[in-house]
C-alpha cells in the first residue's frame, strides 16, 4: 500500500478543524505542537504541518498527495490541483471595503483609485472583468489599516462577522469570491484506491453532520 501524505494548516484559523476531521475519520495519530510531520498508525497516511500558502504548490508538485486549505489560497497561488471535496468549515468572503466616509458607489469609480490587498491575482482578475484599472498595492497583513494610514483608497481582504472592517471605519462595498475550506489532491490521485478509501470516510463524516 502506498503511503499518502496530506498537507494541513500547521497553526491557524484551518489548523484545528483539519486536525478534527481527520481524527473523525478514524485516523490515529499524535498531534504535538512543535512536529512538522506526524503518522498515521491505523491507515497508510503521513500528516504534514505547513504554512497555508505552501499547501496547493506541494500538492500541484506531488510532495504532498492532498491537501486542506482555503479556496482563496488555492486560486491566489495560481496552482493547478484537483478539488475533491468542500469541507464546510473557514468560510469566508473576499471583499472589496471603503473607508465609511467614501463617496464611491460603483465599481467604475476605482478606476486610478489604490487598493491594499494580500490577493493580487484575485483582485486583479476581478477588477479586469469589471473593466477597472486600479492601482493594486501588496501588502501581506493588517490590510485593513491602508486607508486610513493614507496607503490606499480601499482594501481587498477576507471578511467572515465583518467586525475587522468596522473597527477599521471600513464598509464592505463589492464581493470579490466566497471560500471555504476544501480538500484538495495532486492531478490523478483520485484514482489511488487509498484516497477514495479516505474520501469515502470523508464524506461520511461530512454526512453525518448535515
Ligand atoms: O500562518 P499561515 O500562513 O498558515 O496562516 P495565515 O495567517 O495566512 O491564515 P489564517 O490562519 O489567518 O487563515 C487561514 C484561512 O482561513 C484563510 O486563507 C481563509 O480561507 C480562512 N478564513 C476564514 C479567514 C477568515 N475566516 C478571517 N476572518 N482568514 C482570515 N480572516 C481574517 C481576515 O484577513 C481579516 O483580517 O480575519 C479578519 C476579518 O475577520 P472578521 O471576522 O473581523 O470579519
Ligand atoms: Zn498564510
């Protein structure tokens, strides 16, 4: 039987909710907080600890068999995986936000504005659909304090209570893309009787909490 490894969030907001979906499945192993790599003693599987972004390129590249991670990451990294299944849980929405005092109404009045964001491929693809030429500006965290800091007219971030952009005097003004959590498998691991085996188990669990 071959051994499969399935990369999940190390620590984070997925890191807890992987960890549980696996062990419901069944899965015995440990789960120390400093190991980077952990084995399964009851099925072919070895679990390894990473940062999120890392995860859809170890997949794409077959260091990794599967993966768990946020839609927005897999679609940001621009790697080609295989979904095979949504879990249900980190669900969010990326979201273009405006300072509350803004006049813009319309997505035609970005043109030539700044927008901070942590997701340049995704806003960029957006804003060329919306025919909008904005001034995409990268910044990897604490997005939400660019307009008021005077960086940029609007930010592109993840939004889930809507609590960050309000502390930030920030209002939710466009929905770029809706994410979850979702497994996902390098190209053809679906056909390997192991990953059917665990995605089966998967499902159940999945059912079982409808
Ligand atoms: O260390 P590592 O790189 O692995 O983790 P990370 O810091 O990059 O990611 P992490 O753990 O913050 O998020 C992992 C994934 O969880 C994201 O890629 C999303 O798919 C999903 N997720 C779900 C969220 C949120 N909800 C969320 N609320 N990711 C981030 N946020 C942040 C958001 O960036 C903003 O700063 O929370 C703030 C907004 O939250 P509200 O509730 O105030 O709206
Ligand atoms: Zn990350």
């Amino acid at each position: 039987m071959k051994t499969l490894k399935i990369a999940i969030q190390k620590s984070g907001r997925l890191n807890e909710k992987s960890v549980e979906i696996l062990k419901n499945c069944g899965l015995s192993f440990e789960n120390y907080k400093s190991s980077l790599i952990s084995t399964v003693t009851n099925f072919p599987l070895e679990i390894l600890f990473l940062r999120d972004d890392d995860i859809p390129e170890y997949v794409q590249d077959g260091i990794a068999d599967l993966g768990i991670v946020g839609e927005n990451v897999i679609i940001e990294s621009g790697s080609e995986v295989t979904y095979l299944q949504k879990l249900g849980f980190g669900k969010c929405t990326l979201k273009i936000a405006i300072p509350n005092e803004s006049h813009i109404t319309e997505i035609a009045q970005l043109e030539g504005k700044a927008i901070a964001t942590s997701y340049p491929v995704i806003l960029e693809k957006y804003l060329r659909e919306n025919h909008v030429n904005a001034d995409i500006r990268m910044i990897s965290g604490s997005v939400e304090i660019g307009p008021g800091l005077g960086l940029s007219d609007a930010i592109c971030d993840i939004v889930s209570t809507g609590g960050t952009l309000k502390s930030n005097g920030l209002k939710p003004f466009a929905e770029v893309m809706k994410s979850e959590a979702v497994l996902i498998g390098k190209e053809g691991s679906e056909l390997l009787p192991e990953v059917q085996e665990l995605l089966q188990r998967i499902r159940s669990v999945l059912r079982a909490k409808e």
